[in-house]
C-alpha cells in the first residue's frame, strides 16, 4: 500500500467521473489538494474501490437510484449510504419511499454530512418532467455521479398474453452494468409469482431464491470495478460467460477467463437446457392430462 494525492499524482482520475464531480467542490482547489491523500493500491480495481469511498466520504457523490423505496434498489441506496454517498430515491409510492429514507439515513456513514433525498416521480412519464426533476436534484446535491435504474415491474405470462412495448435507450459516455440476479426475495418477485406459469417457476428455482442485500452489495462492487455484468451465483455468471461474445471487455483477467470457460460452459448450458424442456414437456403433458379428465 502507498498514499498518493488524487489530482496530483494521480491525474487520470481528474476529468471522468470523479474529476467532474471534485471540480465542483472546494476540495479540488489548488490550495487543497495536499489533503486529498488516500491510501490505494497498486491494483486498479482495489483503487477504484478506495478512491470511490475516499471521495464519497469527502465531497458526497451523488448516487440516484430509481425504484429506491423498495427491494434491491432500497439495498443498493444503505450500501453506497454506508461508503459516505448521498442518495436520491426516486419512487412513486411517497409513504414507501419515506419509510426508505429514514432506514437509508440509519446506515449513513456521517449521518450530518450526508444528504439523503427522495422524489416522487414516475420516469415513464413525459420526458420533460423527468428531465426537469433530475436537473432540480442535481442543483440541491450536486452531478450524478451514479444511476442505478431498479424502476419497474415484471408481468409473468405467455407471449401470446403479453402486450408489445418499445423501449428506447441511448447510452452518453457512461458506463453500464447489467445485472443479472436470480430470483430475488423483493416486493415485486411477490407480485411475479401470482401469474407466473409453473414452467417459469420450476425453472427458475432451479438458480435458488437470493436476498436483495445481496444482489445490492455485488451490484455496486461490479459498477465500481466497471464490469458490464453483475452476477450472483453459478447459473448467473454462466450466463454472463456463454452470452459474452459480443459485450464490452470489463478487464484482461475477465477476457481471458471469458475466452477459456466458454467452449467448457456451453456444453453445461446444454444440459440446463435439456433439463428445462424436460421441465416445460412434464407441465405440458400434465395439462393434457389434467383436461382430459375434466
């Protein structure tokens, strides 16, 4: 382990994400910059990790979470709580998002340093009034430094039930992390399981029931360490390897793996597909049954 000073010694920091947002604090200023010194390691991964709780815990980045009052974006708003962040929940729900500030405030790191807002907003409403809202919040707190999108629902049906939306995205030079959690024990897994169709539930408790708590840690450690998958579990990180092909190279260490496990792995991911239509032909051949005795 050494010290270094961030602007000084380590410049490549300054002008992203971090360099955006330190200039807009007076710790960046030249008279001050001898008491940006932080430990960090050699490791770029183990420094990003540092480097975000040392500034986190010194100018307050921002982090906007949406789908903040409950389940895993509830979780991801007390992790980066607890490295020093500020936080915005944006929710619909005003008493839900309520209740989750004030837990949110009980895992703050300097509790009358950190600000800790929510909004109630509903972001599938006209661009304007979302724009207008963010920007609202950026001027109390100050620049997003990260956007943890957790807003939404799932509506578990067949195909043939299930309505056509279109979904726009276009990302402006940020990263991105996708998550890829297994079942999560939330509010909005309750609702799922109310429509979802027996094959969907067989096969997907096949990768187990996980805590949102855990889904959050692992998710803000991957967006730190800047990989474009998040995963929890064997079958989620299965996943991540086999569908690689054409994703971002997050690091060397994770290409290399990548290129040796995805010939070995796609023969496992046969055998988990024969064992899900062997699943979806059992709950077939039971319906059949099923109606001709009725």
């Amino acid at each position: 382990m050494r010290k270094v000073r961030v602007l000084e010694e380590y410049p490549k920091w300054y002008g992203g994400r971090v360099g955006y947002h330190l200039g807009k604090t007076t710790l960046a200023s030249s008279d001050r910059n001898h008491k940006l010194d932080l430990p960090i390691s050699d490791n770029p991964v183990q420094h990003q990790n540092y480097l975000f709780d040392f500034v986190a815990t010194n100018t307050g980045l921002d982090i906007l979470v949406t789908g903040g009052s409950s389940g895993i974006g509830k979780c991801v708003a007390i992790e980066v709580a607890k490295r020093g962040a500020h936080v915005t929940l944006i929710a619909r729900d005003v008493d839900k998002l309520e209740e989750a500030k004030s837990e949110v405030i009980k895992n703050c790191l300097h509790p009358d340093q950190q600000q800790i807002q929510c909004i109630s907003l509903d972001i599938s409403n006209n661009y304007e009034v979302v724009e207008r809202t963010l920007h609202s919040s950026e001027e109390d707190i100050g620049p997003i430094y990260m956007l943890v999108n957790c807003a939404g629902s799932a509506i578990c049906g067949r195909l043939e039930d299930t309505s056509v939306e279109d979904v726009q995205a276009k990302p402006y030079n940020v990263s991105v992390t996708l998550a890829l959690p297994p079942d999560t024990d939330t509010p909005c897994f309750a609702n799922e399981e109310k429509s979802k169709p027996l094959e969907t539930k067989l096969i997907s408790q096949e990768a187990g029931l996980v805590s949102p708590e855990e889904v959050a840690s692992k998710l803000v450690k991957d967006a730190l360490d800047g990989k474009f998958y998040s995963t929890v579990g064997f079958e989620s990180a299965l996943l991540a390897v086999v569908c690689s092909g054409m994703t971002p190279v997050s690091s060397l260490g994770e290409f290399l793996l990548q290129v040796l496990l995805m010939g070995p792995l796609r023969v496992v991911s046969v055998f988990y597909l024969l064992s899900f239509h062997r699943i979806i032909r059992n709950c077939m051949k039971t319906r059949d049954k099923n109606k001709k005795s009725e």
